[in-house]
C-alpha cells in the first residue's frame, strides 16, 4: 500500500509513517518542520520505502506524485504554546493547504483520505461528555481562534468536497494525546508538568485546577488512525478518537509530581481565555464502527512519557 502523510514528522504522524513502513507500506512524507522534527523520522531515512519532502504544502509541487491508497493529513500547528506566533500559518494550512491537498487527492484518484480534526472544534463546551453531533461552543475572536476554527472550516471543506466528489474522506476528532516524540516546549500540561517535575520547577496550574483533560497515550492513538483508515464502507464519518479517562488538571499535576518524585510546589496562577473547563470524548461511535477503544491507562502511559523525558 502507498500512504502519503502530510505533517508526519509531527509528534502523532511521524508514529504513524513508523506503523505504517513496520507493516511494510510505502510511506511518503510532507513536512516543513515548523513544529514537526527531522529526529522523529531520522532512523526512517535510508529505508528505501520511506520518502521525505521537507516542504511546506501550501507550495508543495504535487505534481510530483502519483495518487495513494491513503492519505493522512496531519499538516498543522497544534501546540497552544504557537497559537499566538503561528496564528496565520495555522490558518492557512487549514485552508489553502487543505484546498491544494484535496484537490491532488481528487486528480490523482487517490483512493481514500482521513482528516486530523481535533478535540478543539468543540471549544469550551456545554454538553459533556463531547458527542459528534455536538455542534460546539467556540470563540472566533479568541486567542485560540486560528486553531478552533480552522479546524471547524477545515472540516466545513471537506464536507463539501464529499458531497461534491462523493469520494472517501473521514474525519477524526483527535483528543490530548500524548507520549514519546512529544516536543518537550509545546505548552500541554503533561509535557509542561512532567518537564517541571523534572527539573524541580513549581508545577504552574492555571485557574484552580477543577478543569478536565482526557488524555490518549500514543499507541492507542495511533490504533484508532489506522483503523479509521482501513475500514471499508465508513465514508464521510467524524470519529471522535481519545480517551474517556477524565481527570482535573490538579490531579494530573498531582500525579506526575508523585510518579516523579519531585520536590516541586503546585502553583496556580491566572487561567487564559477560552481555556476550556471541561474535555472528554464520548467514544461510544468509535467503539460500534472502529472497534477501538483505548487499552493504557494514564499511570502506565505516563510512566512511559517520563521515561523519554528523562533520556531526551
């Protein structure tokens, strides 16, 4: 099988090209390297059924390629620790880049091709847990604006595009997820807090801690990517894929502080705008039509995260 991933030098697409050359596909992938990295991929390099473009695909020349089995598009800024800097890049290839991958992926007749949407375009929501059908409670003039809603046009896109091509796009709803190939600087709490912890530094929990992640190690990650991609007959589905294990950022601070046993003090300070007070996915449509749902939970997955920051 051929599989292009566009961002998979990324935390999450440079796991999946490493699954995908491990079952013996053809990977090719398309990264600019503005938030992904050349280490995540460098032992993919010299394999001769791995191909690397360090492009951005708002220029990409697609002409260059022929059409895939699959296509994972992954192109995008996701830390909230670059929403602010990296705002119009996040814009555009949510966009412009979305358009010009999309239309390769209909020229080429490409057979089939899933969307990294996330957790986000529910906003700070006001139903819990967050269905699919939740039509979201987002900001459009906000601080993480450019991220939310261009992912929601990103997903307004493609429903366009199946409706008018009445081809096979999925979408997932990627929720926290977390693991080794992490960027140690991108500003999510188990990153910021296993950082801290290390090094002794107060753990900084913004608001009182009450608000709610559910966080996804990695591998199950990748296992509900993959399934959503092989899966016959599921055209045009949004697929909510994380894990329903909620926790309070308090207790997540609390937990990394033991687990690392880490003299740092907890420090809560002011809470942004738009921080959401509450996240977790209902996953009951990725357990019926993907057959997944996540096998780690967070004390194992964690366990396995500090271990990398510690070797990194």
């Amino acid at each position: 099988m051929k599989v292009l991933i566009t961002g998979g030098a990324g935390f999450i697409g440079s796991h999946l090209s490493h699954s995908f050359l491990k079952k013996g596909d053809e990977v090719t992938v398309i990264d600019n390297l503005i938030t992904g990295n050349e280490k995540n991929i460098y032992d993919l390099l010299n394999n001769r059924l791995f191909k690397f473009y360090k492009e951005d695909i708002l220029m990409f020349d697609f002409s260059r390629l022929l059409g895939f089995d699959l296509i994972y598009d992954l192109a995008s800024p996701a830390s909230p620790a670059v929403f602010e800097k990296m705002s119009l890049e996040i814009l555009k290839v949510n966009s412009l880049g979305l358009f010009r991958l999309l239309d390769f992926f209909i020229e080429s007749k490409s057979k089939r091709m899933i969307f990294a949407s996330t957790s986000e375009v529910y906003g700070d929501p006001l139903e819990h847990p967050q269905k699919e059908t939740y039509f979201g409670n987002v900001n459009s003039y906000g601080p993480r604006s450019c991220y939310d809603e261009g992912k929601r046009f990103a997903e307004a896109i493609i429903f366009s595009y199946i409706k008018k091509y009445k081809t096979d796009i999925r979408i997932a709803r990627i929720f926290n997820t977390y693991g080794p190939y992490m960027n140690k600087a991108d500003g999510r709490v188990i990153s910021n807090f296993i950082n801290q912890a290390l090094d002794n530094r107060p753990l900084t929990v913004y608001g009182d801690g009450s608000q709610t992640r559910s966080c996804c190690y990695i591998t199950d990650m990748i296992d509900g990517l993959l399934n959503l991609g092989a899966l016959p007959g599921i055209e045009g589905e949004v697929v909510n894929i994380g894990n329903p294990e909620e926790k309070s950022i308090l207790e997540i601070a609390k937990l990394i502080k033991g687990m690392t046993k880490s003299n740092s003090e907890i420090k809560f300070m002011s809470i942004g705008l738009d921080d959401p007070k509450k996240r977790r996915p209902d996953i009951t449509k990725a357990k019926k039509i993907l057959k997944w749902e996540p096998k780690i939970s967070l004390v194992e997955g964690l366990e396995k995260t500090i271990d990398y920051f510690k070797n990194i």
